[in-house]
C-alpha cells in the first residue's frame, strides 16, 4: 500500500464535477504513456522459514535502516519507527505484515524497469542476507499462521485491522500474508480509460490463471493454487472483487465515482493523523453531511481512492491488480504482458475479443474457478490455459510492434519467455510447486526457500 503524499492546500470538493474533471485531467498523449510497477515480496527467516518480524536488529525495520544507510535510500518515519524509503522517483513502502514493496518509477520501457528491479534485488538481499533475512517470489507468506505475524506500526493499519474482521473474513490474511506484482498504466481521454478498465477486469481471471502462484501457506498446501485470489473474495465485498458497471460500453469516469462514493471510508488525514469518525461512513455521505465537524477534501477523496480494491483500479492512472507476486525471473512478464496488450490498439482489441461475449455472473465463477485450478481450470468448454497461451500471443504481437530495444537489439518480448515456458508446461507456478512440495521437497521448507528465494 503506497503511502499517500497530502497536498499543500485543502481543496473542498464543491460538486461531483470537480472529481470527474480530475480523472479528465489525468489523461496523457499517447508519447507520454509509461509503465509502473508494484513489487511485492515476503520476507523469512531463513533459518526457521517464519515470517520476519518487523522489530527487533534481524527484522525488517533494521533491512529499512540498512538500506538506508548503505545505498542512499531516506528513511521515513512514523512514530519513531522507520516504515519506508525514498529515493529519487522510487519508494519502498512496507505492507502490514512487513512484506517488503517496491513502488518503482515511471518507465517507458521494460528494459528501464528491469534496471531498477535487478538494482532493488541487489541491495535487499545484500542488506537481508546478512540478517539472516530471504526474501521470497510468492504470493502468500508459506509458514507463518496470521497471529504470529507482527504488524507494522502503522497508523492506518492500526485503523484497517480491526475494520477487516467486521465486513469480511479474510481481510487480515490480505494485509498481513499475500504479496503481489502489479503494473500501472497511463490513458489517454475517458474512452481509452474506460476501455482499459473494462479489459482489465474481463482478463482478470487470466491473469490471475497465469501468475498463480499461492499454494502454500500456514506451512502447508492450502487447496488453492492462488490463495492470495481467493482471499479477495471475502476481504470487503464493498471495495474488492469485478465491478459490473465497467462492462458496459457507455460507461464512464462518473460511474467509477458513483462507486467510490457508495464505498465507506477508513479515515481521513488531517495534520499527518488519521481520523477514525468517519470510519465505516460512506464518502457520499461524508461529502453531503461531514462528520465531527469536518467536510470532504480532494486529499480525502485520493485517499480514499487508495482504500478501494476492485481487480483493476482508476487513481488517474489504471492498476492492474490480479497477479501474484513472482521471482525476479518471471516478475516483468506482468508489466511486460500488460504493456503488450494495453499499449497496441488492435492488441488490446484483440484481448476484449477473447473474453467479450461473457455475461457477469460466469466472469465471477471463472475467477473464483481460477483460485483453485489456475490454468487448468474449464470455461464453457474451453481450458483456460488456452485462452492464457491466446493472450500470451497478444501480448508478445504488441510488443514486437512497439520496438522497445534495449542496447543489445532485443525487444521487450523478452520479458515474456519465462512465462512463455511456463504456459508451455501447462502448469501454473503454483502447481509445480505444490507437486514439488508433496514430492522431493518431502514438505520441507528449507528446500522451498531455495527455490522461491531472491538472489543477489
């Protein structure tokens, strides 16, 4: 969860309008158009496979001061406490169970965005080496039960925690357990935003298929091949989940915000302190009324933007929400895949192409399908893996189009190949893993660490 930046001056929000006219306002030409990516990861002890504790001089607060102190990074601090890094136009944020994320810069190509990875892979195993700390591509913490997991002393997650238990069972697994990899994307104009959006979603079963890797967790097989999906599924149905308005052709900026708005609050930030009277309150609501005698800003409402979790988000850019965290091998092939796809009109026409003709209602059974079987999984006849080798095809058609080449002459595809083996497999990188933790691991975790691990 990137921290959120306030601005310089309260704005009020006076009518609707003002929010519809942001998302306008954001819209770039298409030569501005870059790349995020999200890094997640979770951290072990390496002799134990525990989950790192936040605190203490082997926990992660001390890889934080370390990276601070040997490669430049300016720590932030709440409360006392070291919680993130800064540095030039890249962030490390710390998710409520101390898995470690990377907010990397705006790139216009993958070959920018792997030079930070490998740069960001370095120094973390560099600094947690040396504390005994691994650092591991899945997307679920494998051993450690939610109540061992200590909390990182954050403000906000002080506030979402005990939120999480009253609208949803599985909210404190998300915070504390799952890690992910997303990528962000730029739009142009309202059409190109909303078309983004509605593909996003109906891909989102896909993709989830394809980077499933969230097999293991509470120290043994879980029965999913992304948990970390399925624990979407009863975190807050309010914020999370496919939104069925995006699949309609006229929908628009102001439908996304007829949404949020419905959505209830965590809080408000008013002089670096979050507020807990307006938790639960709806921001419509808000917005008409106030509460406790404050009123509704645009920094409340970008805030709020940030609470809400549905599988593809609008924040003035657009995330794509869907896949587990990877290894540094396969980590690009997301941002890879959706820069492909998003990027080439007649690619991103061909991906809505696949999934179009799908009512709402077999769009959630697919995905809820996906947690369990990944690509294995049947939809009206046809396997998914397939439908993931179709868009797989997509991907690598844009990319060859864009002609992003690094020094050596390559194009992005080679992002893709990892996963491009994997799809050839048949098997999603969950299910190698599970079948390997049940068959020459012999279910031990040391030999797991060694296979998920970062190295330097």
């Amino acid at each position: 969860m990137t921290d959120f930046r306030a601005s310089a001056q309260a704005v009020p929000i006076e009518s609707i309008d003002q929010l519809v006219e942001q998302f306008h306002r954001a819209g770039k030409p298409r030569a501005r158009w870059m790349i995020g990516t999200e890094y997640e990861k979770v951290a072990v002890e390496r002799a134990s496979g525990k989950a790192a504790p936040f605190s203490g001089p082997r926990g992660i607060e001390a890889v934080l001061r370390g990276l601070a102190e040997r490669y430049g990074w300016e720590p932030k601090e709440e409360d006392g406490r070291v919680v993130a890094l800064a540095r030039e136009g890249a962030s490390i944020t710390l998710e409520p169970g101390a898995q470690l994320e990377l907010s990397g810069e705006q790139c216009p190509t993958i070959h920018c965005t792997q030079a930070e990875l490998a740069t960001h892979v370095r120094e973390v195993v560099s600094v947690g080496g040396e504390l005994g700390i691994a650092f591991l591509g899945l997307g679920m913490q494998p051993m450690s039960p939610l109540d061992e997991i200590e909390w990182v002393p954050k403000q906000r997650y002080r506030i979402m925690g005990p939120y999480m238990t009253r609208v949803g069972t599985l909210g404190q697994r998300m915070m504390k357990q799952t890690a992910t990899v997303q990528a962000n994307i730029d739009y142009g104009d309202e059409r190109d935003a909303m078309l983004k959006l509605r593909v996003g979603m109906g891909l989102a079963p896909l993709v989830n298929a394809m980077f499933a890797n969230s097999s293991i967790s509470d120290g043994g097989l879980n029965g999913y091949m992304s948990f970390r999906g399925h624990i979407w599924t009863d975190t807050d149905r309010a914020r999370c989940g496919l939104l069925p308005f995006v699949f309609r052709e006229d929908a628009s900026f102001a439908d996304y915000i007829e949404w949020a708005l419905d959505v209830p609050l965590y809080f408000i930030l008013r002089g670096g302190r979050y507020r807990t009277e307006v938790t639960g309150v709806p921001f419509r609501r808000f917005l008409a009324e106030g509460v406790a005698g404050e009123r509704a800003t645009l920094d409340d409402w970008n805030l709020h933007l940030t609470t809400l979790f549905p599988e593809v988000r609008l924040k003035g850019y657009i995330e794509i929400r869907s896949a587990d965290s990877q290894p540094p091998e396969r980590m690009l092939a997301l941002p890879a895949l959706v820069k492909g796809v998003f990027y080439t009109q007649d690619c991103l026409e061909a991906a809505w192409d696949l999934v179009k003709g799908w009512s709402f209602e077999e769009r959630v059974a697919l995905w809820g399908d996906v947690h369990r079987e990944a690509l294995l999984a049947r939809f009206k006849g046809v396997k998914v893996i397939e439908l993931a080798r179709e868009l797989y095809a997509i991907a690598e058609e844009g990319l060859r189009r864009q002609q992003g080449l690094d020094r050596d002459g390559r194009d992005e595809r080679v992002y893709l190949q990892r996963m491009g083996e994997q799809l050839a497999m048949g098997r999603s990188p969950a299910r190698v893993i599970a079948e390997k933790w049940n068959g020459e691991w012999d279910r031990r975790v040391e030999r797991l660490i060694a296979f998920a691990e970062y190295q330097g």
